[in-house]
C-alpha cells in the first residue's frame, strides 16, 4: 500500500550577527493519506513497522555528504535517531543561551511541551 505521510512544523534557526550557525526542523502533527483512485484522498493508519526517517537539515557550512556519513556512523553506534534529534534540539538551545538569542527559542520550546 502506498500512502503518504504529512508532517507540520516550523524551522528554529540560530543566528550570530547576521549569520546563520544552525538550523533544526521540529516536527508537530502528522496525518497519513491514501489516494482513492479517483483524484482525492482519504485519511489512512500507517503500517506497522514505518520507517522512521529523521528530519535532518543541513547545516551551514555543511553537505549532504556530512549528514549521510553522520547517519551511517549513528547506525553502526546503535544510536536512536530520534534521540539524537533530542540531543541536537538541546545543543541549539544552549548555543542560544550562549549568545543571547533565547527569547524565540524559549517561546517556541514552550508550544512544544
């Protein structure tokens, strides 16, 4: 069965000046949907089992390349993607709190909880 999986969110971006130093995606609902045939589509459950796949971004100053190495290396170390996107999300609040630009990330790390 092919269906679609359709995820909402927003982007946190960190800045230093006028640069940008890092970028995340946060995930927020997801809804599923199959195609009736006819050029519409309906709700659906995923299957059991779905892949996860993470929503890596890349990184200024950075490639594909880094992130399918940095991918390769997490599986081979049994590390779980979704809390290694856990572990970024907090080095970006901190990097903020460094700099002083932690009154968007707070706001937006309060809608998530």
């Amino acid at each position: 069965m092919q269906y679609r999986k359709i995820t909402a969110g927003f982007v946190i971006q960190v800045y230093e000046g006028t640069k940008c130093v890092s970028q995340e995606f946060v995930a927020g609902e997801v809804e599923y949907e199959v195609d009736t045939g006819n050029g519409s589509s309906i709700p659906c459950d995923p299957l059991e089992g779905e892949e996860y796949r993470p929503f890596e971004m890349v990184q200024p100053g950075e490639t594909e390349e880094d992130y399918e190495a940095l991918e390769e290396w997490t599986v081979r170390q049994g590390i779980d993607n979704e809390k290694l996107d856990g572990l970024v999300h907090d080095i970006a609040l901190h990097e903020a709190a460094a700099t002083n630009n932690t009154n968007s990330l707070h706001c937006e790390t309060q809608r998530r909880h």
